[in-house]
C-alpha cells in the first residue's frame, strides 16, 4: 500500500484540478512500480486546503508499510518523483513527507 493525501492551497486548486487529476494514475503507475505494490493496494485523496502562505501551495503524504527492500534511499527517490510528478502538474514546489505504518497495529477495511 501506499495512502497518498495531496494538499492543494484552495487558491491554486481550480487553476491545477484537471491536470492534476490527469497525473494521479502515472503517479500510481510509478509508485506501484518502484514499492512494488498492486493497483487495489493504493489509495488517493486530493484535497483543497487552506494553505499558510509562507509555506508549500502543495504538500503530498504518503504512508506505506514498511518493508525490507523500502530503504530509505528508495524512499528518497520516490519522494523526488513523486515531488517532480505532482509539481509538474501544479506548476509549483511540493513538499513530500513519507510516514511508515506499524504493521502489527494497521487495520484496513476494504
């Protein structure tokens, strides 16, 4: 799995919604490539923000359950990725932020 939430400044959201919208299955595309992952294990929510104005116009969490092969370094690169992909989209800087789930205490209902 990766949970994806992209936070877009509700300023920006109408100007990029569609283009934005247009990236979310390359995004998984590469996401399920490189965690190594299945299409049904991703899920995605793009939500308008209130966003502070001194800080990022979007900002993209992911959480994932650790693995062995999900080094940081990989992590790091997704995290470019994935900052270049939706960046590209809304045509401004984007903050990633990657959390790991503890896997004994995640519960999914599906």
């Amino acid at each position: 799995m990766p949970n994806i939430k992209i936070f877009v400044d509700d300023t920006l959201y109408p100007r990029v919604r569609e283009q934005l919208a247009n990236t979310l299955r390359p995004v998984r595309d590469m996401l399920c490539h490189d965690l190594s992952v299945d299409v049904l294990a991703c899920q995605f929510a793009v939500l308008p923000v209130g966003a502070m104005e001194d800080q990022p116009r979007v900002n993209v969490e992911m959480s994932i359950l650790p693995r062995q092969e999900r080094t940081r370094d990989l992590l790091l690169s997704v995290c470019a990725k994935l900052s270049a992909m939706v960046g590209d989209a809304t045509g401004t800087h984007v903050a990633v932020r990657v959390t790991s789930l503890d896997p004994h205490t995640y519960i999914a209902l599906k």
